[in-house]
C-alpha cells in the first residue's frame, strides 16, 4: 500500500508580505545609502516618509523600517515634533570614524604590500593616474578649487584606492565595516574641506608612494605612508569643521539644522 501523499506546510498568514516587506526595506535601506552617499542628503536634511515611499512605488512601511535601522546605526536623528533627519556631526564624529580608519586600514596596508596579486598592484597605480589625469583637468580650467566632473573623477579614483586595500585583505567583515565608515564619512563631512591645487597634489603624491610601497612589497613603506596620509587627511577634516562653526554666529546649529528640516527633505 503507497503512503498517503505527504501535505504541504501550511504557510503562515502574513508571513509572504512580511518577506516581501523586508525585501522592499533593505531597497529603501540601501537607497537611503546611496543618497548620504553621493551627497544629495546632507546633515540637517528631512526624510519624508510620504515622499520617499511615492518616489521608490511602495507602501510607507517598508519606508519606515529603512529609517528605523539608519537612526539605530546613528546616521539619522529622530527629533520631536519636527521628524527624522540626517544627523549633524560634532567633531568627535570625525576623530572617531579617522580612528577606525585608521587602525584598519594600517593593518589592510601592510597585507596588501605581502600579497596583492599583480593585477591588483596594476590597477592600484592605474587609480592613481587616474586622480593625476583629473589634477591635470583642474589645473588647466584655472578654477580655485576642483569641483564639477574633475572632482567626481578624483573622488571615486580615491576611494577606489582605498578600496582596493581592503579588497587585498580578503576579509569580508573588514570590508563591510569599512563600508560603513565610508557612509559616515560621506555623511560628517569628513573630506569638506576645499580642494585647492596644492592640497590635491599633495594627496596624490601620498597615495603614489604607498603605491610604489607596496609594488615593492615593502610592508612596512606602506604602513608609513599611508599613516601619514590618514593623519594629514584627519587633520584637514578637522581644520575645515573648526573653521565651519567659527562661522556660525551662538546657537545657529540647531536653527540651521531646523531650518534644513523644513526646506529639504528626502527626493
């Protein structure tokens, strides 16, 4: 006699649209990102949940559970009355992301130098041409900062460069915190400061040697160079955010940062 046919489980109520919630959060999530991101929200700016959901073609709810789980990680502000909004930094932020930076990417360093494949030590000196080639663009438009097409260029060469490190360390829990403070630092203004000239060819010229530190598989170059990097890069930050808030007259952060509220929100 053949067994009677085995029953499927029967599926829970609400549990596919608490999966299909979960999917449309992690997009609002990662969307929310990619705005800190790219810069086109800003400290001081709101999030509107109405207008996020309209923009993204879903329910308010997976919305909400996005911004829920950027203000627990510390990146938005939930403020009384008024709604939720990108924190403001305060200068302990950016000593604090410049720390762990610090300390991983020194580390990540000095493994890249021991076994970085050839084609990752190719590309890594490809990164810094590329930030050569945008220097040479700004250069020759005779503006007084880089800004437009030449600083995007430059920008992303950097950060793939400091990317790349992570990647030679083949360690995925590292690069995943990395990514995060990649996001605070977009976020706290960490690289504000005004890119003259001088400034951008001195960066270049630090990212180069660690570069040819590491071609030479020099572990400890490499660890020199690019702590001094870091250092000069965190003082920089810190010079550009001291002299923002001496320009703000007592009391302006939280105008400002109610003032944002009500005329950005999120697009």
């Amino acid at each position: 006699m053949k067994p009677p046919p085995r029953s499927k489980a029967p599926s829970l109520p609400g549990a596919r649209g608490d999966r299909e919630n979960s999917k449309l959060g992690h997009h609002a999530y990662e969307h929310l990102k990619q705005q800190l991101l790219n810069g086109k929200l800003a400290a001081g700016d709101k999030i509107s949940e109405v207008q996020l959901a309209a923009n993204l073609g879903m329910s308010r709810t997976p919305v909400r559970e996005a911004i829920r789980r950027l203000e627990v990680e510390g990146v938005l502000q939930p403020v009384a009355s008024s709604g939720t909004f990108v924190k403001h930094a305060q200068r302990s932020n950016i000593i604090e992301v410049y720390e762990l930076r610090i300390a991983l990417e020194c580390f990540a360093v000095q493994k890249a130098a021991r076994r970085m494949y050839p084609a990752q030590r190719k590309q890594l000196r490809e990164l810094c041409d590329r930030m050569l080639a945008a220097i040479r663009d700004f250069r020759d438009s005779g503006a007084p900062y880089m800004e437009g097409e030449p600083l995007r260029r430059y920008l992303s060469a950097d950060i793939g460069f400091h990317l790349l490190l992570l990647e030679a360390m083949e360690n995925q829990y590292a690069q995943t915190t990395y990514s995060d403070l990649n996001l605070r630092s977009a976020i706290f203004g960490c690289g504000s400061h005004e890119r003259d000239l001088h400034h951008v060819a001195r960066v270049w010229l630090q990212h180069s040697r660690v570069a040819c530190a590491v071609r030479r598989h020099d572990a400890r170059a490499a660890l020199q160079a690019l702590e001094k990097h870091m250092y000069a890069s965190m003082n920089a930050a810190l010079k550009a955010y001291d002299a923002h808030v001496a320009e703000r007259p007592a009391g302006a952060a939280q105008t400002a940062f109610n003032e944002a509220g009500r005329n950005r929100t999120a697009a």
